[in-house]
C-alpha cells in the first residue's frame, strides 16, 4: 500500500511538473483591433491555425485562410465566420508542397487583394515522401513552400503601416542541424523511411524556421516590417496525420493528458502577431508569450545566410 502510495505521489508530481515547464499555458494580453487589416494563414482550416484565425478575425481582420483542401477550407471558413461573427474570412487555395501554387496564390493574392498587414506561417506536418518538386516533404511544406511565399508577399508587406512576419517552430529545432551537401543533392533534410529519420527531418525543418526568421530580420533592417518565430507549445493537432498507426496508438493517450489544446497553443503567435512595441525583437524566437534565446544552431549568421541563399535557388528565386 505504502508503495503504491509512493507511486501515485511520484506520477502526480511529474505530472505537475510537466504542466508548469514542457506543457505550460500562456495568454496574449493584447488587445489591439484588427479592423481594415488583413492577415493570411496558410493551414488556418483546422488545430493552431484555426484558433489563431477565429481570434484575428473577432478583432475585426479580414482573414484568408490559405490552404490546399477546399472542401476543409470552406467548411472552416463557416465555422470562423459563425464563431467571430465576422463576414470577412475568404478561402485562397494554396498547396505548399507545390511551388507553383505558391507562385499561383501570390500572383492571385496581389492582383485582389490591395493590402497585406500580416503573414502567419502556420502550416506544418511530420511524415515521408516528397512534394510535387520532388523535395523531402518535410522540406517542402514546412520550410521552403513558406520561404517562397514570404519572399514573394514582402513588397505588400512593406506598403502597409508595420507589416509582420510570424513563422510557427517548434523547441524541435533544438536538435535540428542542416547539411547542406545533402540537400543540395537528395532535396531533402533527412534520408530513410523509418520514423525516427522523418522526425530528424521535422526537427532539421523547424531549424529552418528559426533560421529563416534570423536571416530575415537581417534583411528586413531600415523597413517596417518585423518578423518573429514562434514555440507554440507542445499542442493536440493534426501535426501527425502522416504517420503510423502504431505512432498515433502511442502518442494519443499521452496527447489527451498533457499537450495543449490548440487555442492555447495559438496564444503565442497571436502575441507576435498583435503586441505592440515587440518590433525591436524582430527575428527572435518566441515562447510562452515571451522571447526565449535560442541554441547555437539557431542564430549561426553564416548558416542562416547559406540557408536563404540556398533556398532561392531551390525556390526558383534566384
């Protein structure tokens, strides 16, 4: 009896502790309207994404939901407009495993829409396979789709009055590292289909994320725009939708009792997104609300510059 006792006190304290550290919540105090603005986020249809629209659009945004599966799209775009009460949320496909839906959705975007105030780079998976290009799908979809689309809406951007840039990351690109040789040659970050080798990708992509964010703030110096990454916290969504079944066995009990749910897990890029006076932190990583500093791998000047450089040539940009 005395053990199980002891047993039971153990579990509740890790538990508690898990709650307060790995999983702890945090809320985004701004109160700032959003009226007359715009703000697209790709994979708004659904978990992190669809949170963080519902919110921007009830402070008065318009809101466009890119994203590649219409019919979930317009279903969320219902769910948005019945929740905010707010008519101005539109669908825009967008398929980041396909550069020339990204190119198709900026060319679209440009010609109707005549402002740009935000950017959210939400969209993101775990699992195999390869884009439309032929990248390492993780590659694709989670890094140089978005870095495409980025490049590409900058100039909108920079018309506004204060436009911002918020990529989602991940504590994952801890133990991310970029080997350029074999991106460069395989178009890919990460070889082989066991799921230990795409979860090294998903981290090596995350990496890209803060990277990418670094090098960008870099290059956004004198303008009025700014651009943050983000730790959404460790949140119950569709990240894994890709993977196995013996995966999802394992991690959805585990996700009930302790991951976020994805309101709270959208507190963070709201607060990149909408409070004021952050502009001098631009290219940080954030989380909790709050900037966090990062590892050595994700502030190398030389390997954010390689990494930009690299992928305007994967992109086509250059």
């Amino acid at each position: 009896m005395l053990a199980l006792t002891c047993a039971i006190v153990i579990l509740v304290g890790v538990y508690i502790i898990l709650v307060e550290t790995l999983f702890k919540k945090s809320t985004c105090k701004s109160t700032t309207a959003m009226a007359g603005k715009t703000v697209i986020i790709t994979g708004g249809n659904t978990g992190i994404g669809k949170a963080t629209a519902v919110d921007l659009a009830r402070r008065g945004a318009r809101v466009i939901l890119a994203c590649r599966n219409q019919q979930r799209a317009e279903a969320a775009v219902s769910d948005i407009k019945r929740e905010s009460r707010n008519a101005e949320v539109v669908y825009m496909q967008l398929d980041l495993g396909s550069l020339k839906s990204v190119r198709s959705f900026t060319e679209t975007f440009l010609k109707t829409e005549p402002r740009l105030d935000l950017l959210i780079n939400n969209a993101g998976l775990v699992g195999d396979g390869r884009t439309e290009d032929g990248f390492g799908i993780e590659l694709g979809v989670n890094h140089l789709g978005h870095f495409l689309l980025t490049c590409l809406l900058l100039d909108r951007l920079k018309e506004g009055g204060g436009g911002r840039v918020v990529t989602l990351s991940s504590m994952a690109y801890r133990w991310g590292r970029i080997d350029f040789d074999s991106l460069i040659s395989n178009k890919d970050l990460g070889t082989g289909r066991y799921s230990w080798q795409f979860f090294q990708a998903y981290c090596n992509s995350k990496l890209c994320n803060v990277l990418f964010t670094h090098e960008l703030a870099k290059r956004l110096k004198d303008t009025n725009v700014s651009c943050y990454s983000v730790h959404p916290g460790v949140v119950r969504t569709e990240l894994s939708r890709n993977v196995g079944l013996w995966q999802k066995v394992f991690i959805e009990p585990v996700a009930r009792l302790l991951f976020l749910d994805p309101v709270a897990g959208a507190q963070t890029t709201l607060h990149c997104a909408l409070q004021e006076g952050i502009e001098h932190l631009s290219g940080r990583y954030f989380s909790c609300c709050a900037p966090l500093e990062v590892c050595a791998n994700g502030k190398d000047d030389a390997v954010a510059r390689k990494l930009w450089e690299v992928s305007e040539r994967l992109s086509g940009l250059s």
